[in-house]
C-alpha cells in the first residue's frame, strides 16, 4: 500500500501554477527530496514538456520508487538516491531544481550543501524554486508558523524554519539572482532563484 500525504495533496495544485510559469523554459527538473513521489507524479503528467528526475535519501527511496513505478508516466524517471551532502551531486544537468518543504527539515550545514549542490548542476540559464514556510527580517509570516518552527526545534534543533535573508545571500554565494517570491496558501512561498 502507498503512503500519502494530505499535504501534498493540499498545496499540488497552487505550486503547479507557479511551477507551470517558472519552469516554462525548462525541459529537465531535479525533484530534490521526494518523498511520498505525490507531488512528482502529478507535476510530471501536468507538465509534459518536462523529464522529471525524482530523488530521495536512501530508507525513503523504496516507497518512492513502488510509487513511481505504478503511477509515473513516461516523463516521469525512476528516483535516485540523493543526499545533498554527497559532492558531486548524482544528477550531471538539469535547468531545473526543485524541492518542497526540505529546507526546514534538514541541519543548517545540509541547507549550504543543497545551495552548493543545486548551483553546480544547473546549466545556464538555470532556475532553483523551493516550497515551503520561511521567515522574513527574522519574523514568522503566522502564528502556526510559530508553532511549526518550535516543534521542529524541539524534535531536532538543528532543523526549524528557515531565514529568507540568510538563504538569499547562500544562493548568491553561488550565483543565483532572486527572481520571485510568490505568496501560497497556508503561510507557505515558493521562493525562485535564476542563474544566467
């Protein structure tokens, strides 16, 4: 049996307008933390003209690919295994990366390493968009988020809601100019980095 989860099946279709704008250009995405493969899935049939790249740590990678395997069209590749520590990366080039509700999960030197990782395999013109909830001039955008950012801390203080201006300037580092900065339901961001 699949696992689900009802986040993904709550935010898919907001992060698809914004994916359906942003990736116009591009033909092969990086999906960097898969998870339950629900988002790759759906973004994958919804956007054709893309080649799909799913990719997990390794204890998630099993669920990932039965998921990919009964549900993937033909865009759709099997995942791989990633860790954004790994240097190199296994992807070579993509002008795409995306990644959903990672960056709170991971310790602060993975979220370097996925900066790192993601410049380097971005051909030019690239693009690096990240879902999920953020804090802006050191501030929560809710109270849930409040919430959320404490109960990460307390399960690993290394993880917690991440600073925009601080992954701003990470990006930078490598190259990479803000484009956009779109508002989604829930108190979330897709945040869209672009690499001339």
């Amino acid at each position: 049996m699949l696992i689900g989860s009802e986040t993904c099946e709550r935010n898919k279709a907001p992060i698809l307008a914004v994916l359906r704008e942003e990736l116009a250009a591009c033909t092969r995405v990086l999906e960097v933390g898969s998870g339950t493969g629900q988002h790759a899935v759906y973004f994958a049939a919804a956007l054709a003209q893309l080649i799909w790249q799913p990719s997990e740590l390794p204890e998630s990678l099993p669920a990932l690919a039965e998921r990919i395997r009964l549900e993937g069209g033909a865009n759709l590749l099997a995942p791989v295994e990633l860790d954004v520590l790994a240097d190199p990366w296994p992807v070579t080039s993509v002008d795409a990366v995306f990644s959903a509700n990672t960056l709170h999960i991971m310790g602060w030197s993975a979220v370097c390493e996925f900066f790192r990782g993601a410049a380097a395999i971005l051909a030019r013109p690239g693009v690096l968009c990240v879902y999920g909830p953020f804090r802006f001039d050191g501030r929560h955008t809710s109270e849930s988020n409040v919430a959320f950012d404490q109960w990460l801390r307390q399960r690993d203080p290394a993880s917690g809601v991440r600073d925009f201006e601080a992954l701003d300037r990470l990006a930078q580092q490598r190259g990479l100019t803000l484009a956009a900065n779109h508002a989604m339901p829930a108190n979330n961001r897709t945040l869209v980095w672009r690499m001339a």
